[in-house]
C-alpha cells in the first residue's frame, strides 16, 4: 500500500509540475498580452492625435481659402460694378452725342 501511496503521490507531484509549469506558461501569456494591449493604446492614441491635428489643420485650411473666396467674390463684385458704370457713362455719351447730332441736322420742310 505505501508503493500504491507513492506513486499516487509521484503522479500528484507531476500533475502539479505540468500545473505549475501551464500557470508560469499562461502568466508570461498575459504578460505579453498585457504589452500588446499597451503598445496598441499607445499606437492608437497617437493615431487619435494624428487624426485630431490633421482635421485641426484641414478646418483651418478651408476657413482660409472660404475667406480668400469670398475676398475674390467681393472684389469681382466690385469690378463688375465699376465695368457696369463705365458702361453707362460710355451709352449715356453716346446717347447724348446721337442726340446733339439729330439736332445739328438741318431739317426738310
């Protein structure tokens, strides 16, 4: 009965190896993983900070070529009205000069 207890005992202290050597095995496992998981929440935040600084310096890219537009808009607007003035002035002398000549033109009776 003592061999029966030994090798009970034997196999006890193996299954309690193979235990030991499973939990140092799935310990280094989690370490790793727990890196793993910190490496990527590093890589990821500075992904979220790349992210966030690129729409930061898109919004300001837009806002300026939104204010050169519409400085462009303005100006254009301003030509188009001193073209259109010049243009008046232009008809309303000749208009006047067509006018002057009728007049100077000895008439028929």
């Amino acid at each position: 009965m003592d061999a029966d207890v030994a090798e009970r005992f034997d196999r006890v202290e193996r299954v309690v190896g193979a235990l030991a050597d499973h939990v140092t095995r799935l310990d280094e496992v989690m370490a790793k993983l727990a890196e793993a998981q910190i490496e990527t929440v590093k890589r990821l935040n500075a992904q979220s900070e790349e992210i966030t600084r690129r729409f930061r310096e898109t919004d300001e890219r837009i806002r300026t070529l939104a204010e050169e537009t519409s400085k462009r808009f303005k100006e254009a607007e301003a030509r188009s009205r001193e073209a259109e003035a010049r243009l008046d002035e232009r008809i309303d002398r000749l208009v006047s000069a067509i006018g002057e000549m009728i007049r100077r033109q000895p008439r028929a009776s």
